[in-house]
C-alpha cells in the first residue's frame, strides 16, 4: 500500500541549529513535493514545491531534497529561530492524475532559545 | 477575498444531527478539496472539485457526507445524521489549476472545528 512517512513525531533543537525534517514515501511515483508548515489551530501554509526532475530547491533560510531513488525529501531549516517552531507536512502529487495531494502527518518541530 | 474563508469556525452538535460547513475560496483559484484532520493526526483527503468537471469523491467516508460548489465559487460539505466519530477539524483549501496539478500550492482556510456530543 502506498504510505508517506515523516520522522518522529516530534523534534527539538537549539535556536540557531539546522534543522532537517524527512519524508519518505513508498510506492508512490510523485511528480511533485511539497512542504506545508501548520501552526496549532490554523491551516497549513504552503513554503516549497519541488518536482522530480529537480535535486534542491532554496527559499531564503528553507531548502528542500528530492530523491526519487531513495524515495526521500529532506527539508532543512538553516539558523533556526523560535518563530520556526511549528508542525511540518510533506504532501506528494501524482504524475498525470489532476487529483489531490497526500499528506504525511506531519514532524512538531521545536526550536528551543 | 484575500484567502479561503471558511464558516463556521466551530461547530457542536448533537449525534444524528445534520451539519452544513461552508467554503469561500481564492477568486480566481478553480480546484477547491476538502480535506479532514483529526486531532493529532494527518490530512485525510475527502473531495475535490475542478471547474465544471465531475467532482472526484473518492474521499468521502459513507454516504453521510456529500458536497457541493455553486460554479467556481463557494462550496459546502454536509454531514448528516452526525456521529462522534466525525468530530474533527474540516479543512478546505484552493488552488489555481491546469493540466499539471502538483505545480500549485494550495491555500488553505483555517478550518471549522466540529464536534459531535
């Protein structure tokens, strides 16, 4: 069956640290991924959409991997800031199918002072 | 409006009670999808709607759900004869669209709590 992982339900780390978020999915051929961040009671907001044939994509401190070898997406927060502190979601779609995304369920991220 | 706009907020009824949950998308943006969340939990997607084309309902749980969207606008998500099991949050979300989906992050409103009691 088809399924999308996200790494441990939660993650903490130090204010100004990396922060690496992963996806991986298995029996999917997505054409394109995309990360949401959700903060408690409001929707998920839409940061970064990469697509098959791309390696990374960057947004200001945001970067985003794609493997479709590995069948994973690593997405990375550089210089970490409290405000990052949110739940993050990876959502894939598939290849010639005008359908919905699939979301994972998400990683709580934390990022202590 | 500035984004999607959903109504209402929250929501408590009782179980076996109908309930009606209304969606105001981006204008402009012609895919609209209800998605579902339960608490702790991911998006589970319910519908989607694109243009005039027939929805795609694979989402729907039973038969207790259904949706509607007048043209290219506002849509609503009924529940019927409610059970507790539906308690969730309901969100709906939009998107501009073409023969390439994925390339399209959707907007999302912020929601309507229900809660079946």
């Amino acid at each position: 069956s088809q399924k999308i992982e996200q790494n441990s339900e939660a993650l903490n780390i130090q204010e100004g640290k990396t922060a690496t978020l992963t996806c991986n999915y298995t029996n999917y051929s997505p054409a394109y991924l995309q990360w949401y961040r959700q903060d408690p009671g409001r929707g998920p907001v839409f940061l970064l959409l990469i697509r098959e044939n791309e390696k990374e994509k960057r947004k200001e401190r945001l970067k985003v991997t794609f493997d479709t070898t590995l069948k994973q997406s690593l997405f990375h927060i550089t210089a970490s800031q409290p405000a990052d502190s949110a739940t993050y979601l990876c959502a894939l779609s598939i290849s010639g199918s005008a359908r919905q995304l699939t979301f994972g369920s998400g990683t709580q991220l934390t990022v202590l002072p | 409006g500035a984004g999607v706009s959903q109504s209402p907020s929250n929501k408590v009824t009782e179980k076996g009670k109908d309930v009606e949950l209304r969606c105001d998308p981006i204008s402009g943006h012609t895919a609209l999808y209800w998605y579902r969340q339960r608490l702790g939990q991911g998006l589970e997607f319910l519908i989607y709607f694109q243009g005039n084309s027939a929805p795609d309902k694979s989402g729907l749980p039973s038969d207790r759900f259904s949706a509607e969207r007048t043209g290219e606008s506002v849509s609503t998500l009924t529940i019927q004869r409610t059970q507790q099991e539906d308690s969730a949050v309901y969100l709906c979300a939009s998107s501009l669209s073409g023969s390439r989906q994925g390339t399209y992050g959707y907007t999302f409103g912020s929601g309507t709590r229900l809660t079946v009691v």
